[in-house]
C-alpha cells in the first residue's frame, strides 16, 4: 500500500489547517465591529472601507498611527490568558489618533505566532474586535502569520495600524494652547501596555510567579498586571463635541512617561509644573517601587503612574470637562498649568521623541493613599 502524501509545510512546522480554524473561530468578532461602509466581509486579500462619507468633510485629513503592546505579552503568555491583549492593542493604537482629535475610521491586525493554537489567537482577536467596538474603530483585516524555528511555539507578538479622519480646521496641539491652559489629569487603568520589561525585571529577580497570590493587589500577579488599557477614544471625543474650543491639546501618557509626552504637545517657549501632591500612584505602582526597593519617582521615565492622558483645556472650561469626564466614568482633576513666560530655573524635560515642544517637569511630592 502506497504511503499517503505528506504536506512539506506541516513538516517545516506551518499548520494551515490550524490558521483557518482560527479565522473561523474569529469571524463572528470581527463581523461585529463593521457597519455599511465595511465591503467584502472577512477573508479578502484586503479590507474595504467605503470613504464617501468623507465627502462631509471641507477638508478631511487621515490620521494614522501603529503600535504592539511589547513585552506585556510574555505574561499573558505565562498564565495562558489571552482575552486582554487586543484591547491592549487597541488602546495603544487608537487612542493615538484621538491626540489630534480624530475619530477613528478602521484598524488592521497582525499576528505573529511560534505556532497557532486556534482558540488562542482567536481569544486575542476577539479582545481587538470588542475594543474595536468599543472606541468606534471597524476591524478590517489582519494577518496571523506562522513562524516556527523563529519563535517558540508559545510566543507570539501582536501589532496593529488604524486610520481615522479629522477636520483640518479642528485639529488640536500645540498651536491651540495658550498661556493659562489647564492641564488636567484622567486616570489610567494601571500599567497600560509600557514598561513591562522593567516588571518583568523586578518580578523575576524577586522570585516571584505570576501564579503567586498579590495580597496587596487582591488577586494574582499575572491577573493584576495584565489589567487592560482604559481606552478613552469616545469619551473625549465627546468631550470635544461638548467643549467648542475648549480643548487645545491632548497627550497619551505612553513611553516616556508624563513630563516627555506632556512636553510633546506644548509649543516651544511654554512650560508647565505637574503637581504629583494631586494624585496618589495606583497600588501597583507602589508595591513594585518596594519590591525594587526604589522610589515612584524613579520609574517616572517608564511608567504612567497613574495618568492615563492629559488634556490641555482653556481654563474657563476646566470645570466643566472634569465634570464630563467623570460622568463618562474617567476620574480627571488638574495637575498644573502652562504658562509661556517666568519658566523657574531648574531641569526640565524639553520635547521630546523628536518634537521641539515645552518644557515640562514632575514637582512635589505624592499624594498617600488611593485616589
């Protein structure tokens, strides 16, 4: 009897048969973040997006914006929990283009996997889909692409690119703000998606599992660091829509923390004080600042401490948009003011990430307790 054909890309470790299961297993996720202007449903070679809509607009321009959540997926991968990290992605992704008072148009994904387990890439695209849902983005296509010999056959690595559209004559920066703007505060979630290779060092050289109980967190380490971003995209664009001219500027407290990307959204010749005595850092801040025996003000330059965005407001709306956000569920409050003249001396984060903007420093000491 003849030996049955062997399939010499199973050999080399590439399951297609696993792919499409994956696709199958996602579909139904994906199908829900599409409305009419979304063609040709999943699968195709590329996604469709009908810009006719466009045509209301006096001069749309595109705003676009690409991330991955980093190595944020190495504990999702330690305690086999998938579900969070697209809204992860999501919110790495989508509310970048927010800072420049976009709404967001549609997102595409892309999957890179030592090997596909279906039921996992399929959880990891349905926390995309349902963040997709959730800030107004249409998922439109994505790739999961099989790597063997290059990653382990556990490892994966997530990344994503959407595109939205705002008017020219409304977009916001650094141009709007003026001297006297409030800077307020809204809150993050946690950790968001940044400076995990730091946890990740302090976890491991304090021997610590991610299956080990944090009393101080109320559930595991691997459950309280992988908290999902709060994703803000919807909830400011409201607060746009609510505050005519009222917004000048927002920043998303990513890589490089508070002062640097406050810094990038400040016209040069401005500067700003953020206050750290009106907010306390959240638990997780504090319990891995013990554990690595340094202070919160250390690890300013790698994590988000409690601030998940800035805003720039006019300061006779100031009121107003902490009302709004905290009716959207977002606790906000002032932490400074930008000022273009009597900068005190002293050092100061100017710009950055390639942007010639304000100047922006941390002062004070933090608040005790929980906010």
């Amino acid at each position: 009897m003849a030996a049955s054909p062997t399939n010499p890309y199973s050999e080399a470790g590439v399951d297609t048969a696993a792919g499409d299961l994956a696709v199958e297993l996602m579909k139904s996720s994906v199908r829900a973040t599409h409305g009419p202007e979304v063609l040709g449903g999943v699968g195709g070679f590329a996604g469709l997006f009908d810009a006719s809509a466009l045509r209301d607009f006096r001069r749309p321009l595109l705003a676009t914006s690409t991330d991955g959540v980093g190595t944020k997926v190495a504990i999702a991968q330690a305690i086999d929990k998938h579900d969070t990290i697209g809204q992860d992605l999501v919110g790495m992704v989508v509310d970048d283009i927010v800072v420049v008072g976009a709404k967001p148009l549609f997102m595409t994904d892309y999957i890179a996997c030592g090997k596909v387990f279906p039921q996992r890439i399929a959880d990891i695209v349905r926390g995309i889909a349902e963040a997709c849902a959730a800030t107004g983005t249409a998922l439109v296509g994505g790739e999961t692409a099989e790597h063997p010999g290059l990653l382990g056959p556990r490892d994966y690595d997530v990344a994503g690119a959407a595109t939205g559209v705002v008017e020219a004559d409304a977009i916001l920066g650094a141009e709007r703000v003026t001297d006297g703007d409030a800077v307020i505060a809204i809150a993050s979630s946690g950790l968001h998606s940044n400076g995990y290779s730091l946890v990740r060092h302090i976890i491991t050289g304090a021997g610590i599992s991610y299956g080990d109980n944090a009393a101080e967190l109320g559930t595991t380490w691997g459950e309280a660091l992988l908290e999902p971003t709060r994703l803000y995209t919807l909830p400011l664009l409201r607060l746009i829509d609510a505050l005519p001219g009222g917004v000048h500027a927002l920043s998303h407290v990513t890589g490089g923390g508070i002062a640097a990307n406050l810094a990038r959204v400040l016209p040069q010749g401005s500067w700003a004080e953020v206050d750290r005595s009106t907010w306390s850092p959240s638990p997780v801040f504090r319990v891995l600042s013990d554990i690595a025996g340094s202070s919160l003000e250390s690890a300013e330059g790698t994590w988000n401490l409690g601030i998940g965005f800035l805003a720039v407001i006019a300061d006779d709306k100031k009121d107003a948009a902490i009302a709004a956000l905290a009716a959207e569920g977002m606790p906000a409050w002032q932490v400074g003011t930008v000022r273009f003249s009597g900068q005190p001396a002293g050092e100061f984060e100017q710009g950055a990430k390639g942007v010639d903007g304000g100047a922006v420093r941390l002062v004070g000491a933090y608040a005790d307790g929980a906010m």
